[in-house]
C-alpha cells in the first residue's frame, strides 16, 4: 500500500488498519520513509485497507479500498492520496502606532510581545521536533493493534 498527495511524493506516518470483509481489524501499520506500509502472510481472501491517521499537516483519506486476494492476485498495491491542509492569516491594520515605544520595530518591523514569541517560538520547535520523532516511527501504537511487532 502506498500513501501519496495530490502531487504524488509519498508520505511517511499515515497510519492504515487491515480488515476482514466483515469489518473485524486484523493489523495496523504506519508508512515508511518510503509511504509504503506491507500487510503480508495473508490466507486468500477480501480485505478492506483504511486510513486511520494522516501525516501531520495533511487531511486524512476517507476512501477505504477493497482487496481480494486470491490465486491470480496474491499481491496487490493500492494507493490513497492525502490533501495538504492550508490556512490563511488575515490582517488588519489600524491607526494605532504600536512602535513608539518598541525598541525592535526598526529590526524588520517586528513588535515586541513582551517575550512571548520567543516561548511561543520554542515551544512550536518542540512539538515539531515530538511530531517528527513520533512520524519516524514505523509501528503502529493503535490500542486495537493485535499484535506489538511492526512486522505484523
């Protein structure tokens, strides 16, 4: 299974679950480097692949695809593609001069906060850098997982 965007660059850390065709969950996974997750050793028969989770910043599938794996197609790839999540910033400029008494409104035009922007700053690496590690990683932490091995 291969996880793509509109664009067609494969993700790492969408999480999908495997089921049977009546629905029961039968393993998770997350995708690699590669935006590829490999459900393997399955016994011929229907299989549902959903995404559960998008990588951070874009909008998870809502499509699921069927599988039927049998004797003539006992290997099937089947992609999902996920939309970049945007946003916009709108600003609104009034007659107040909030530089007079801001030392760094020459440096950029920039005002001061009082130093929250940096706390604010800090903390968004932080949680980027959490984000990243959390996305590295290639196992699944669903709690209806079956099994704790990535390799499931």
């Amino acid at each position: 299974m291969q996880n793509n965007t509109h664009n067609n660059k494969r993700l790492a850390g969408a999480k999908f679950i495997l089921c049977d065709d009546c629905g029961n969950q039968l393993a998770c996974g997350v995708t690699n480097q590669k935006g590829e997750v490999v459900f393997d050793c399955l016994p011929f028969g229907k299989y549902i692949v959903k995404e559960i989770e998008a990588p951070c910043g874009f909008e998870k599938s809502n499509n699921c695809a069927t599988v039927c794996i049998d004797g003539k197609n006992s290997n099937q790839t089947v992609e999902f593609a996920n939309r970049r999540l945007t946003g916009s910033i709108k600003v609104i400029s009034t007659g107040t001069d909030c530089c007079k008494s801001d030392s760094n409104c020459g440096s950029g035009g920039r005002a001061s906060d009082g130093g929250r922007d940096s706390e604010r700053d800090q903390r968004g690496n932080n949680e980027r850098q959490q984000g990243n590690s959390n996305r590295n990683q290639n196992s699944c932490s669903c709690s209806s997982c079956q099994s704790g091995d990535p390799d499931w």
